[in-house]
C-alpha cells in the first residue's frame, strides 16, 4: 500500500506532502491543474525515464519520495538483493539539472531497473490512453489467468518455455561449433595426408637438391673435373713443373736445411696434388647422364617445394615441427558430443513438462471462461450495458509458445442486433472505458497488487452510468487501494477520500497544489463539478445526495 507521496520542484509543483490509506482515493481538479503532474511524479517513482525538462527549479534538485507498506512476502526479494528490508520502504528519486539521476530504495543506491522490478509489483497504473491495452493478448490471457487463479502456472509455462529455447539455442550453438570443427578437421587431415607424403623422417631434401643440381650441370660438372685432372698430370701440368722443380732443389738440401724443408713441403704439394687429382678422376668416371633419375628428383622437390611455399617455411625442420603441431591439434579435438546428447535429453524432458503443464492451463482456462463471460456481462448491466455479449475464444496450435501453444480473442457486441467483433472494434470510448473498470475490478479482486491507478477511466460516460461506475470503484476499494483521476462529480462523490489538485499564482510563476478536503470542502468540490464555477444550492444538494 502506498502510505504517502511527497514530491519537490517538479513541473508546476513547488512541494507537496500526502498521505494515503486504503480504499478508494478520488482526485480532481479543473483541467490543466496539475493531476497528470502528479502522475509523472509517481511514475518516476516505479522506474519510468527521467525527463529534466521537469525541473522547477534549475538551482535544486527534484525530488519523488514514496513510502510503501510492504509484507513479509517481499523480504527476500531484498535479501537477495541486498537492501535493508523495512515493513515501511522509502523509494526516492532525485534529478539534478545536469542530466543526473539518482534512486535509492531505503537510503541504498539502486539501479532504475531494480527500482522497476520491485514497484511493478506494488503499483500499478492504468492511464486514459491505455484503453485499448485490452486488445493485446498478453492483457487478455492475464484477465483469463487472474480469474483462473492460473497466474503461477501460466508464468511456469512461460518460464519452461524459455528454458527450452535458451537450452535449443546452445545445442544450435554447439552443433554450428561441431559443424565448424568437421570442416577444420578435414583440411587438417589433408594437410597432414599432404606432409606426410614427402617423408620427411627419411629422405633428406637437402641431399636431393645436392644430387638434383648435379644431374642437371652434369656437361658443366664433366668440363671442370676434366679441368681439374687435364692442369695436373698433363706434360708441362702442375705436378710434372713442381717435380722438376724438385729435382733441382734437392741437388743442394743437404747443403742447406732451408732447402731440405722446402723439398719436403714441395713433396706433400705434389702428393696432395695427385690426390684432387685422382678424386676428380674418380667423379668423372662416375658421371653418366641418367634422365630418368632426374625426372624423378625433379618430381621429388617439385612437390616438396610447393608443400614449404604453402606454409611459408624455409626449411625441411620447420616442415616437420608444423607436421607434429598438427597432429598434436588433431588429438586434441573435442566435439562436446556429450553435452549436445545432454541438451537432446533435456530438451524432450523439459517439452514433456511444457506439454503436460499447457494441458492443464489450457484446461483451467477453459473451464472458467463460460463463468468469466457472465461475470464481464454482469458488470456491464450494472454499468447500463446490459445487452451486451461477451465472448472469450480460447484456441490451441501444434506449436508451444510462452503461452502454452494457445491464441486467445475477446469478442464484444453493446447492443442487439449487433453481430460480435474483436473488442477494440466493436466497443465506443465510453463503452471500453466500462469494460476496462469491469476487466480492473475482476484483475483487482483476484491479484494481490496494493494499489491501483485509475487515470480517467470513466472517460465519455455520464449520469447514472457514472454513478454506477463509482459504486464499483468502492467496491474495488475494498479489496485494494484504489486511486481514481475524474472529472465526474458521480465517480468523485463515491471516494472513501477526495483530493483536490489546484492551480494558483504567485510572483508571476504558476504553482500546483493538492490537498485531502474535508467534508464541507468536499461537498463545495462535488458542487463546483456539477454546476460549474458558480456553484448554486441545488448543487449543493445534489453533491450531498451522491455521496450518500
């Protein structure tokens, strides 16, 4: 229950201090005087965006300050977000003209969506322009469930539903993953099938270049080998120079032991020299052209060198180090087939549940349309609709949905003769706004919601159907409380307690108050709705004789 509003340079009001108890709350006010301010304040206290165009003052700030009496059932709900839990909660939100916005929920800095989560629950407010709120289904399947005593079970099925989907999606998730891996998994198979072909723990490419250059200079190889042997051991060659050479100097070695050492080096040249000669020999004996053994090297390290371009490796050990990264990735896949057999499992598990639990809302929704229809008509006639028809259809679909596989529709006919169309077609403003009081006080009687906000709800009704309108919104007073914005002397004449919102002016600046009358107040406020600013005895008298 809202125990008091207090509210402080907002719009055209400078400060206001209220307090409310329960049953029906009626406010009025001439056009213009400030009743939709005083809603803006209160619908920055549930969590609504902060505007700073209504900052009175630009030197202070604006500040809505609500206390709430709350039960037990809401101190876990601060526990779990840690706020100090108080049977009399403050919320409070302040807005400073330099774009801050502040809200605190007992002295505790929360944030607006908190703010949201906890007065949805406390407060709820239905403004003149939410009339056709009436055709949404997610509004028609809570009348159903209000009256079915199947709010619990609908958000169950809500709540499994989306489960269902958040489980579908990870299992999408995990497949998509699994299908990505395949495809990986498949070119690095190729790539390891690649490698492995060149063999590259048994043939060394580096001594196929060796043997490959060889082959393909083999005339160039035979010319300088023929080079090498033909200035050794030809006459006049190398050898036959430095032996003659050495015959002369050994005339005179033992004569001098300089020369005898040159003799012995000259010897080892001549032996190192016959030496290259003879390895040379050798290696142009050896040559012989072999086509067939080039074509083959040429086959070998063509494909060896496409592999190490393709990487973008230099050497036959970086080959063979990316060779062994790859299989180590190889063994190391996982392709979550476990958790996706677990998701399967789930899935059917949870749409059994989801399935056995829409038979069963299904059912109890069912079952009380036929008493609901005949409840909406019987509101109605107390509100001089008495002809109308009412119709509820309620069908299901193959698929589940977040409301159990089923579409819902209200069907409204006002008078004979007339055939039955969705509500929103076939019913006239005044005639909507009876049936959303007759929807309001049926949610009211059955959801456990403090209070409730009527703004204009008896919008395009008058005489006895509005008369009839603010007996039923003191029956609503009895099971909750209730605020109702009117311009209707009738609607007004019915509340348990009368505000009164008025506009006055003060050095050149507009100011808004509102205030609780008392009796005689009162009487003179009911008057002034009926006859106008001059207000006549007659007036009087009948102001008198609604409120009795």
């Amino acid at each position: 229950m809202l125990k008091s509003l207090s509210v402080q340079n907002f719009a055209l009001i400078e400060h206001v201090s209220l307090q409310f108890q329960d049953g029906l709350h009626v406010i009025t006010g001439e056009t213009g005087s400030g009743k939709s301010i005083l809603l803006g304040a209160l619908n920055l206290i549930l969590g609504e965006r902060s505007d700073f165009s209504v900052i009175r003052n630009p030197e202070k700030k604006t500040i809505v300050e609500a206390i709430f009496q709350l039960n037990e059932n809401f101190r876990d709900w601060f526990v779990q977000e840690d706020i100090d839990w108080e049977p009399e909660t403050v919320i409070r939100r302040e807005i400073t003209s330099q774009g801050k916005s502040r809200s605190f929920i007992n002295d505790t800095p929360v944030q607006v969506s908190q703010l949201k989560e906890l007065t949805e629950q406390l407060v709820y407010i239905h403004s003149q322009h939410e009339t056709l709120e009436i055709k949404k289904p997610k509004f028609q399947f809570d009348l159903l469930d209000s009256y079915a005593d199947s709010l619990d079970l609908a958000q169950q099925v809500s709540s499994i539903y989306g489960k269902i989907q958040r489980l579908k999606a990870e299992k999408e998730q995990l497949e998509s993953s699994k299908s990505n891996q395949l495809q990986e998994l498949d070119y690095i198979r190729f790539q390891l099938n690649e490698i492995q072909q060149l063999n590259l723990d048994q043939v060394n490419y580096a001594g196929l270049e060796n043997d490959f250059n060889k082959l393909s200079k083999l005339d160039d190889l035979k010319e300088a080998y023929s080079s090498i042997v033909n200035a050794i051991e030809l006459e006049n060659g190398a050898t036959d120079l430095l032996r003659r050479l050495k015959t002369h100097i050994d005339k005179w070695k033992n004569a001098d032991a300089d020369l005898n050492t040159i003799s012995a080096r000259l010897q080892d040249v001549i032996a190192e020299l016959e030496d290259i000669s003879r390895d040379s020999d050798r290696q142009l004996n050896q040559m012989e052209s072999d086509p067939e053994a080039l074509f083959r090297l040429t086959e070998s390290l063509d494909e060896y060198n496409k592999v190490l371009k393709k990487h973008h490796f230099s050497t036959q050990e970086e080959l063979s180090e990316y060779f062994n990264s790859l299989e180590t990735k190889l063994n190391d896949f996982n392709f979550s087939d476990e958790r996706i057999a677990e998701l399967t499992k789930e899935i059917e598990e949870k749409e059994q549940e989801l399935m056995q639990l829409a038979n069963k809302l299904f059912d109890k929704r069912s079952a009380v349309i036929p008493k609901l229809e005949s409840y909406l008509l019987e509101l109605l006639s107390e509100m001089k609709m008495e002809h109308s028809k009412f119709q509820i259809l309620l069908t299901r679909s193959e698929k589940l949905d977040s409301n159990g596989g089923m579409s819902i529709q209200i069907l409204f006919s006002a008078n004979k003769g007339l055939e039955l169309k969705p509500i929103e077609k076939a019913a006239s403003g005044g005639e909507l706004s009876r049936v959303m009081l007759a929807i309001q006080l049926i949610m009211s009687e059955k959801k456990s919601l403090p209070t409730l906000i009527l703004d204009e709800i008896d919008t395009g009704v008058s005489g006895e159907v509005a008369l009839r309108m603010g007996k039923l919104l003191k029956q609503m007073g009895r099971h909750l409380q209730v605020f109702a914005i009117t311009h209707l002397a009738q609607v007004a004449a019915k509340g348990d307690y009368h505000f009164e919102v008025s506009k006055s002016h003060e050095n050149s600046q507009t100011i808004s108050e509102i205030r609780l009358l008392n009796e005689v107040e009162r009487i003179e406020a009911l008057a002034k709705l009926i006859s106008g600013e001059q207000v006549t005895d007659l007036a009087r008298s009948s102001a008198i004789e609604l409120m009795s």
